[in-house]
C-alpha cells in the first residue's frame, strides 16, 4: 500500500459571503464602472466566478485602507459628498 503525502496551501479564508460588483460599489460608494477600472488597473481584488464578478470584504477593505488620505476629486460632483 503506497501513502501519499498531503500538501497544504496556506490561504486566506473567504469568511463572510463574497459580493457581487453592485454591492462591492456601494459597500465602497463608487459606481460599478469605477469598480471595474479600479480591477482592471489591479488596485482592487475580484475575481470572475460563474461569469460574475466577486469579491471578500477583507480585499476592499486593503483597497480602502491602501488608498490615499486626500484623492482629488475636483469636478466630481455626483457623490453628493
């Protein structure tokens, strides 16, 4: 009888429920475009399951923590902030 070794991959647990793009824009109050350019430029982590983007709460909060103190929003009006 032949034993195998098991490997294990240490990886971060999903925890919560992932997002889908609509409510990873509003958990970070953007549009689901400026969501999508943020992945596109890699700033924020998702992934494609099922033809559907997702994403962990802990992956947007790196995204949010990462971000610059003062961004320059000059012009940009449609937040209402």
């Amino acid at each position: 009888m032949t034993t195998q070794k098991r490997t294990t991959i240490d990886v971060a647990p999903i925890g919560d429920r992932l997002l889908t793009l609509h409510e990873a824009a509003e958990v970070l109050r953007l549009t689901m475009r400026t969501v999508r350019g943020y992945v596109k430029r890699g700033e924020i982590k998702g992934k494609i399951i099922g033809k559907r983007w997702r994403f962990r709460r802990a992956d947007l909060a790196a995204f949010f923590e990462s971000a610059p103190s003062n961004w320059d929003f000059a012009g940009k009006n449609d937040h209402g902030d």
